[in-house]
C-alpha cells in the first residue's frame, strides 16, 4: 500500500527548477532516504511534503487524498530539523508537549505523554532541563520525541545527524532506524551522506539537480547504479571512457569485453564504471588483464587502496588486509576487471538508462 | 546541501500560500490594522512637520497671532532682513553659520576621540563592553540640562575651574609665562582671572561632550564587526601600529565614520541650552532663535516656522552630501 | 607600552565623561540654595524637597514618571505590528512605513516640537498631558521599532517551521514562540524610550505649553534664575534610573546585540 505519493512535484524560481517532475511513492511504515549532492533539490522536496512550500506544479497525495496545498499546521506530519529548532524558552518536556499542548490537550495529559516518549528515546529525568543544557545527542533525541509526539502519519527528517560528530553520528543511525521499525511509520529522510543512507533506509532514492537519478533497494543502487552519476555519487568507482566496439568496449589500446556483448553502435562514446573492491591484482589469467604499477598505497586498517598507473588509466584497486602482502610501491602487477563488474553507460549525450540498470 | 542555499526564498512563498489559509474575514481585518498603522504614522509623523512647512508661510499679524498665507516674507526676512530692499540684515544668516560651525567643530571633536576610544572598547571581553555600554547609555540619555548644569559649574567663574586656577596659582603662573595674554586673546580670560563663559571654547567642549556617547554608539557595530585578524594580518606583514591603522582600520571604517559625522552634525543643529548658557549672544544659533520666535517674547510663529524649515533643509542637505560622498567612494560597494 | 597607552586613554575619556556628572551628584548635597562644588555643609535635605516636600518638583516628577511610561507603553504598542509586518513579509511598503515611524526620532527634535506645538494647538489637545504623551510615543517610536526588528531577526525560521509541522497556526506561532523569544527585546524598546522620554523637555516644552511640566522641563523652565541644588537631586534620580534600567537590560537582554555588536565573536 502507498502511504504518501509525488506526482510531477516541481518548484521553480523564476527560471531555476529546483525540483523537477518528481515522481516518488512512499510505501507505508517504509523508510526511504532522499540522497543527492548540496543544492539537488532533496531539501526543497521534503519542505513541500511538509507543507512548508506549495509546489509550482504537481500533486502530493496521502492515502489517496490530494494535500498539496494543505498547510503545514493541517498535516500530521512530524519533522526533524537540520538544526533541530528546539525552542530555547521551553523546557525539554515543553518542548516534546508543544503539539499536544497547542491543540488543547489537558496538561496532566500532555506531561505524561511527553515522558513517555522522554522514555523511548531514553531520555529519562531530563525533562526539566532547559535545551541549552543538553548536548547534540541529546538534543536530536528531544528532537526526534517532539516531532512524534502528535502520531505523525509520516515521519520528515532534514539532514537529522548533521550536527553530530561522526561516531554519535553512526550510533544514531542505528538507533533511529530501530525506533523507526518499532514504530512502523513512514518515513522520510533527507541526506547527502550515503552510509547514512545505506545504513538506515528501505529504499534509497538518488536525486542531482532537481531530478531522481534512480530509486531502489540500498543494493540495487551500490550493484547497479543506473547512471554514471549513481555510481560515482554512491561509493567509489573507477570511471575509463571508451569507444563502442563490436560489442565490446575499446578505452586507449585495450578492449575489455563484457559479460553480454553491449548494445552500442560501433564508435559511439560510453563511460566505464568499476568498483575497487572488484579488481583483481596480481591474477593475469582472468579476462580483461592489463598491468599496472603501484604509485601509491594507502593503508586503512581493514582494506588497502593501491593506486595503479595502467593503460586504461589510474585506477583505485580495493584488497582485503590479507591480500596482496607481498605488493609495494613501485611493483608492476597484473590486473584484470572482471566483465560482471563493468557497468557502462553511454556519454557525451543525455544519459538514458542501459540495459545493465537495476533489475 | 545546506538549508539556505534551498531555502532562500521561501519566506516570500509562503506568505503567498498564506490567503488560504485563512478567512476573508481574517483578511479584512489584516487590512484594518494596516489603515489604522498607516494613519497614525501619517497623522502623528508627517503632519507636524508639513504644519511647520505651510505655516512658514504665514503671515504674523501685529499684536496678535498669525494667520494662512501664501507669502515668501518669512524667508525674506531670514535672508535679507524684513525691510529689505531700504536696509539688509545678516543676523539670521549670521546665526546659522553659527550652527553650522558649532555643529562641524564639535561633531568632529567627537568623532575623532571616540574613534580610538571605540576600537579599544571592542577589543575587550564581552562583559567589559557590556559594561562600558551601560555608562556609556546612561550618560548619552541624560538630559542636556543635567550635562549643562555640571559643565557650568565646573566653568563657571566663581566655582570651578577659574577659582582652582586662581587658588592653586596657576593664573600666577600664566600670567608669568605671557600665556595668560595668548588666553585673553581667545577669550578665554578677562583681566584677573581665566574665564570659560561665555566662550565658544566652552560652548564646543560642551556640544562635543553631549553628541560623544552617541558617536561611540554608532561607531561601535562597524568597529566590532572589524575581523581582528585584518590587523594582525598586517602586523605579521611588519606593518606598524600607525601604519596599520592608517591602512587597514580606517579605511574600513570611513563610511561608518562619515555616516557618524553627519549624525552627530544634525543632532547638534537643535541643541539649545548648551548654546544659551555657554555662547555669547552674539554667536546664538538658529535654534536659540527659533525658541525665541514660537515661545519666546518676539512671539512670530511663521518666521519660527521658516527657521525650522532652513534648519531641516540644511540638515538634509549636508546628509544628502553624506550620500554623495560615500556613493562616490570606490569602497561603497 | 601601547597597550599602556591605550588603558591611560580610556580611563581618561571615562573620567571626563564622568566628571561632570559626578559633580552634579555632589552639588546635591550643598546645604545652601546656590550650587558650589565642593558642596558646603553637605546635608541630604533637598531629596527631601525633590522627592517629598516641594509641590512644584514632586508634581514634575509624577508627571515625567506618568508621561514617561505612557509613552514607552504607547510606542511599543505602536512598533510591535509594524515591525512585525516588516519582518512577516518584508515588502516596500512596511520598510516605507518603518522608515516613517523613524522621521520624528531622526529630525532635530526642535524642528518635531515646533510642529507639535501647532499640531496640537490644532487638535486642542496643546497643554493636555495626553498630547505630551502621544508626542513621545511618536518621537521614540525609532528605539522599540528598532529593538523589536533586531529581536525578529534574531529568531530562527526553522522554529517557525517546526512550529506549523506541529500543527500551530500563523497566531498561535506568534503567541508561543515569536512573542516569548523576542520578550527580552521588546523589554528593551520600552526601557530606551522610558529613559528618553524621561529626559526629553525641548519637544515637551512646546506640547506643554506652561500648564505642565516634566521634571526636565521645570530645570528648562528656571534656568533664567540660574541652578539650584534641588535640580541636582534631579540629576542624580535620572542617572540612577538610567544605570538601573541600562543594567536591566544588560543583564537580561543582549547589550552588545541591541548595539550592532558581531554575533560570532566574543
């Protein structure tokens, strides 16, 4: 069932479109992450969806029922704000009970809600602390109890770990998709930062430049990206730009071949994409091996990167701590591309999904 | 992506949202308050002031009050004199000078120790500032009686100043010197003793004293908003205290600085009690005599009136300038 | 040694700034009825005279007092929609009427009184204390508007956001989150103008007309027979006020702020 739907949302600014034609659905008790780069529009969606912006065109609809143009104030939408917009004057429990307390809920009511959603978040006895006494965490915390307390039928969150510091940042995660799953609500949440992405959201849906890129599983996006732009903006990617060639790409005297001969034109431009972790170093029986010389490693615990100089340009080559010891700067090792691990997408023109996109 | 790049321009898209959400009823009574803000800022701003302008061409009946007119007699009176073409007066041409000179001397006086003063005051914590804003508010919000009455006494010339030169033998000690004579000179001793009043000495210290809090005041966003690494920039770089100073304070600071000036010059226009306590009768300003004409004993309202006007005018002539002038600058955008 | 220098300067500017003041609150205490300093036979019986005892000073001083609040009351009343609308939709037309309000405060105050004195005259309302009263809210009306303006601009739009994601209108916003935050602001408006009202007797004298006087205005009124030591109680119940409410708002509202101070330094 679709909770909250997007049908051709724009919003312009005199000529600028800041969102454009954006279709998305929301399935119910889902939670999906709208990533994209600064200035793609992901932030002006979900102010629309809040109702904090009237779009130029295009319908919003909820459970069927067309709220584009209903207020803020007139949807039961909780929200999560970048800076989080926690009210200095109010007290923590004040700040929780405020849309209890401004429909007219009885105080004694209001209070024991508001500690009872102090307890979820687990933010027992601080109610009566004032929020300049609180830290980042624990004002997130508040901030996230405040925008439940009216049982939201959908569930907005603006950039919600920004103002955290990375290892906060990722323990939040965590948390806020568990409460999130306890909860069953829709929701939404707005992000540049792709782990954070892939670590809490259902589906993901990439935007660039007022458009969606693609939308789907957190895996269907990292194996499949749909466009170059996809695959550079969600993970690493190595990127070699290639000529079309019976079926098999040629970039500079080499040609790669693919898993299924591709469905180009001789000659026409396309752009090769290629995860680090999926080359191969040091095995030259495999298909597409080149060689390649160390220029460079760097050591990150877990994983060592090895930048290679080869003649299809400098790529990025991801191995396991266990892996490839024996290698040094300034080796030249065989390394092969595996055909499966290609992604292609055409180039020079505007980008139109392949065959190899997601399904 | 950061909230404001997006969001730039909401305010106004809401506010064009907003009609429906809310009743015409809400609307029309929305439009009330507007007419009613909008008639009383007209009535009890811009009234008072198109009074002075229209009555400034009345006409002043003998013996008794005035009455409407269309007549430019007030103005000619100002400039040339009221029997004018058989005989020409400049006293009140005379008197704005006198103005205007009060005003330029003392509005500078003012400005040129505050802006030191200032720099210094914003290089202090928070809490030191604070502080020096609360004395420095209380005193720019004294009444210029007050300030006159504890000027006169210091100057006065049976208490204060001229009796300490007396007792301590300093007047001995001018006399001696021959700087008692370079004093007389000025007008600033009579035969026995210094004396401060009546002096335009003792009238522009007084004036520059009233105005200096409020050029602190107006200085002190521009100065504290100056980055303190600009500074130390230049210093790394060998340059002097002077010289920074010279090339990066001032500098940044010359529109706030003329801006200043012009305030402090008009604000001075209209002092009164400083002028009549300490100024010679025969160096009294327009203001002195605009007193003299609406309440005073000559009793001739239009000709206040028209005294008013030329003083409003100057006024805005000189901010014009200021605009003038700091639209010329380079540095103005 | 310029750090020296500068701290010589400064005490310096702060003693002379202080000097004439701290010379009116001793002459307070001279026993005669003519102003010496030092004070001769230092007696604290004219704030008897100011504050009890002498109809002429203590009937000025509840009429400055009555005035005074009336009219810091009245301008703030006056500024609040218009500074709000100016910040709510910050269209020409509220910057033009903002700038309007200003006009009174920014002419020399004489050029305002003479043209008050004929206004009321018109009015009939010249030597009623009402027109004293509206004649200052109007001529501070610059300072609440101002600080009102300074304290909307200080509030976060996302609190205004988050409000109406919980559900609060355009008025209940106002009522719970824009009324209370700009609380100390508005505070602070009606504080200047109190003080500058209870200082101001150029435009009063001309609205007054002699059949009332402020406290200031009385000291105007008799300067011909020269000073007395009672006006120098005056002189130093208005400091006293002044430092008190400077203070206030120092220590409740942000100081530095309402001056135009940075906000990312400290």
């Amino acid at each position: 069932m679709c909770a909250l739907a997007l049908k051709d949302i724009r919003k312009a600014y005199g000529d600028a479109r800041a969102v454009d034609d954006v279709s998305i659905d929301f399935p119910q008790g889902e939670l999906t992450a709208l990533l994209g780069p600064s200035g793609c529009g992901k932030t002006t969606l979900l102010r629309m969806i809040a109702g904090l912006e009237v779009p130029t065109a295009g319908t919003i609809t909820l459970g069927g029922r067309d709220i584009t143009r209903l207020p803020a104030h007139s949807r039961k939408f909780g929200m999560v704000f970048q800076s989080f917009a926690l009210f200095p004057h109010l007290s923590v429990r004040e700040n929780v009970g405020y849309a209890l307390t401004i429909a007219g809920t009885p105080r004694a009511e209001v209070m024991a809600r508001a500690d009872k959603l102090l307890d979820l978040v687990q933010l027992q006895g601080f109610a009566d602390r004032r929020i300049g006494q609180l830290s980042g965490g624990q004002r997130q915390r508040v901030a996230i109890a405040r925008a439940l307390a009216q049982e939201p039928e959908v569930f907005l969150l603006d950039e919600p770990m920004s103002a955290l510091d990375a290892k906060l940042r990722e323990e939040m995660q965590v948390e806020l998709r568990l409460l999130q799953q306890r909860l069953g609500i829709t929701t939404i949440v707005v992000t540049h930062d792709q782990r954070e992405a892939m670590t809490m959201a259902d589906r993901i849906v990439v935007m660039s430049k007022g458009k969606v890129e693609q939308s789907g599983s957190p895996q269907q996006i990292y194996q499949w990206p749909a466009t170059g732009f996809v695959a550079g903006f969600i993970g690493r990617a190595n990127f070699m730009e290639g000529l079309a060639e019976n079926g098999k790409i040629r970039v500079g005297d080499v040609l790669l071949t693919l898993p299924k001969p591709a469905n180009f034109l001789n000659g026409a431009p396309v752009q090769l994409a290629c995860r680090p972790e999926a080359i191969r170093l040091g095995t030259s029986e495999a298909a597409n091996t080149v060689k390649g010389t160390i220029t460079f490693v760097r050591d990150l615990g877990p994983v060592r990167d090895f930048h290679l100089d080869t003649p299809l340009g400098k790529l990025v080559a991801e191995q396991g701590a266990d892996q490839g010891r024996n290698l040094k700067l300034g080796d030249t090792v065989p390394l092969s591309l595996p055909p499966e691990a290609l992604r292609i997408y055409p180039r020079g023109i505007a980008e139109s999904p392949m065959g190899m996109a997601a399904e | 992506m950061t909230a404001t790049d997006d969001t730039a321009a909401w305010p106004r898209e809401t506010a064009a949202a907003a009609p429906g959400t809310k009743g015409p009823r809400a609307g029309r009574s929305a439009l009330a308050v507007q007419v009613v803000l909008w008639a009383t800022v007209l009535v009890f701003c811009l009234v008072p002031l198109f009074l002075v302008l229209v009555i400034s061409f009345g006409h002043k009946i003998e013996g008794a009050g005035w009455e409407w007119a269309l007549t430019l007699e007030n103005y000619q009176r100002f400039f040339v004199g009221a029997n004018w073409p058989a005989e020409s007066t400049s006293l009140y041409l005379g008197q704005l000078y006198w103005s205007m000179r009060y005003a330029v001397v003392a509005a500078l006086l003012a400005v040129v120790t505050a802006l030191p003063f200032t720099y210094l005051m914003t290089r202090q914590s928070r809490r030191a500032q604070a502080v020096w804003l609360v004395f420095l508010l209380a005193t720019l919000s004294l009444s210029e009686v007050f300030i006159v009455m504890g000027w006169d006494i210091i100057l006065s010339n049976n208490s204060g100043l001229p009796m300490l030169f007396a007792a301590t033998g300093l007047t001995d000690w001018l006399k001696d010197t021959g700087w008692f004579d370079v004093l007389r000179d000025w007008g600033l001793a009579n035969p026995r003793n210094v004396k401060f009043k009546p002096s335009e000495v003792a009238t522009v210290l007084t004036l520059s004293y009233l105005v200096w809090p409020y050029a602190v005041i107006l200085l002190y966003p521009a100065l504290s908003r100056l980055d303190p690494s600009l500074a130390e920039a230049a210093r790394t770089m060998g340059a002097r205290p002077w010289t920074v100073a010279r090339t990066v304070i001032l500098p940044s600071v010359r529109l706030p600085l003329i801006g200043t000036t012009l305030l402090l010059f008009v604000f001075l226009l209209g002092a009164y009690v400083a002028i009549t306590v300490f100024a010679d009768p025969s160096q009294h300003t327009t203001a002195v005599s605009v007193y003299e004409h609406v309440r005073g004993s000559t009793l001739n309202a239009p000709f206040g009136a028209a005294q008013s006007v030329i003083l409003l005018v100057t006024a805005t002539a000189f901010l014009v300038l200021g605009q003038w002038l700091t639209r010329k600058s380079p540095r103005a955008a | 040694m310029l750090r020296a220098l500068g701290a010589i300067f400064m005490s310096l500017a702060a003693l002379v700034v202080a000097l004439p003041i701290l010379i009116v609150c001793s002459a307070a205490l001279n026993g005669g009825r003519t102003m010496f300093f030092p004070p001769q036979d230092p007696t604290l019986a004219r704030f008897g005279e100011f504050f009890v005892s002498e109809p002429v000073w203590t009937r000025a001083l509840t009429n400055s007092v009555i005035v005074a609040v009336g009219a810091a009351t009245l301008s703030v009343l006056l500024a609040w929609p218009i500074a709000y609308r100016l910040w709510k939709t910050g269209s020409r037309a509220s910057t033009m009427l903002a700038t309007l309000g200003s006009i009174p405060f920014a002419v020399p105050p004489i050029v305002f009184g003479v043209g008050l004195g004929f206004f009321w005259a018109f009015l009939g309302g010249l030597g009623t204390i009402w027109a004293g009263i509206i004649s200052h809210a109007v001529l501070f009306l610059a300072l609440p508007l101002v600080t009102i303006s300074i304290g909307l601009q200080a509030i976060d739009r996302a609190h205004l956001d988050a409000a109406a994601t919980m559900g609060a209108t355009e008025s209940v916003t106002f009522r719970t989150i824009v009324m209370p935050q700009t609380l100390p602001y508005t505070v602070s408006g009606f504080f200047f103008a109190l003080v500058l009202s209870f200082n101001e007797f150029i435009v009063m004298f001309f609205v007054s007309a002699s059949s009332f006087a402020t406290v200031t205005l009385q000291i105007f009124n008799s300067l011909r027979n020269g000073y007395t030591p009672t006006m120098a109680v005056a002189a130093v119940a208005f400091i006293a006020v002044s430092i008190a409410v400077f203070s206030a708002v120092a220590r409740w509202g942000d100081l530095p702020r309402l001056m135009g101070a940075d906000q990312s330094r400290n």
